[in-house]
C-alpha cells in the first residue's frame, strides 16, 4: 500500500525561506478559507493529476476570523497560490524563489534550492510557475483555465526553461500540473 504524504498548510512559511512569512501566512489562510468554505476538513485528500500524479492528505489549522475573506475570486487565486507552492516544493526539483513582474506571462519564478546539486547562486531563476485557482467548478472549466494559462506561459517560450501551469479546484479538491 502506497504512504499517503501529507502537505501541511499551516507551515507554508516555514517550508520558503525566499518569501516573507506573513505573506506565507495570508495564503495559507486563504486556502483554508477556501477550502472550509467548501465543506472540507482537515485531513482532506487533494487529488494531482495531468503531467504529474499523486494524492495528498491537507492539514492545517483553522481560522478563526473570516471578516477579510468575501471576495470570492481574492479567496480562489490566494489559495491556489498555497497549494501550487506546496505541490512544486514536492513534486519537482525547485522551489519557488520569487514573484514575477505583471507581463512576463507567469506568476513566480522557480530555482533549485540551496541543496540541490543544480543550485547555482549566480543563476536561479530556473523555471517559472503559472497559478490559477477555482472556488469550484467542473473539469471543463479547469480545462479552460489550463489552455488560457497555456497561452500566457507562451510569452516566455524564448527563455528556453521550463513552465508549471498549476490549476487548483477548491470543491473537490484537486489540482492539475502541466509541464511545459
């Protein structure tokens, strides 16, 4: 039987040092919201599916306070920001190192961590990451998002690295990986 492997939501900023912990933990508690706003639970399974598969066990603690969190699309793109984190953190060789500037056609840019054997301190932008998430919706709208992210990472084709697009939905959950 496989071991079920857990991602802790909650230690968000513990897990990347690049970013600051209080923006760590705004994301993370929007993707709690998200996630009790749709009946979950900790303990949750979060199904991955496309170019990478696997399963993962949610865990985090709750919130108490929800007055900051109404605007549905604001919860949607934070949360998914947490899970996609967490998700490349595990499932690939990088990290997530910083934010992209608005027009570079993806949302971070990913390096391999100082542990890596690949890590280079003069050359750490290795890769980039496209986010989108989906309070919930059907698999044809996550398709949509996929192929409309798809053309957004086209922008930067020309840097001749790769591209995660990460696609989370909130009501099942689960969340899509495309490698480009």
């Amino acid at each position: 039987m496989a071991t079920t492997r857990t991602l802790h939501i909650h230690k968000l900023k513990e897990d990347f040092p690049n970013l600051s912990p209080i923006q760590c933990d705004y994301y993370a508690e929007s993707c709690v919201i998200a996630l009790e706003n749709q009946g979950h639970r900790t303990g949750v399974s979060l199904k991955v599916e496309g170019d990478m598969g696997a399963s993962f066990e949610l865990n985090w603690q709750p919130v108490a306070k929800l007055g900051g969190w109404q605007e549905p699309r604001d919860v949607a793109e934070n949360d998914a920001i947490a899970i996609s984190f967490l998700l490349v953190a595990d499932l690939t060789d990088y990290q997530v190192v910083e934010q992209a500037v608005i027009g570079t056609g993806f949302d971070y840019w990913l390096g391999h961590g100082e542990g890596s054997a690949q890590f280079d301190p003069d050359n750490y932008l290795n890769a980039t990451l496209e986010v989108s998430g989906i309070n919930k919706g059907s698999r044809g709208k996550m398709s949509q998002r996929i192929k409309q992210r798809l053309r957004r990472v086209g922008l930067s084709n020309s840097m001749n690295i790769p591209s995660f697009i990460i696609v989370t939905e909130f009501g099942e959950p689960i969340s899509i990986i495309i490698e480009k």
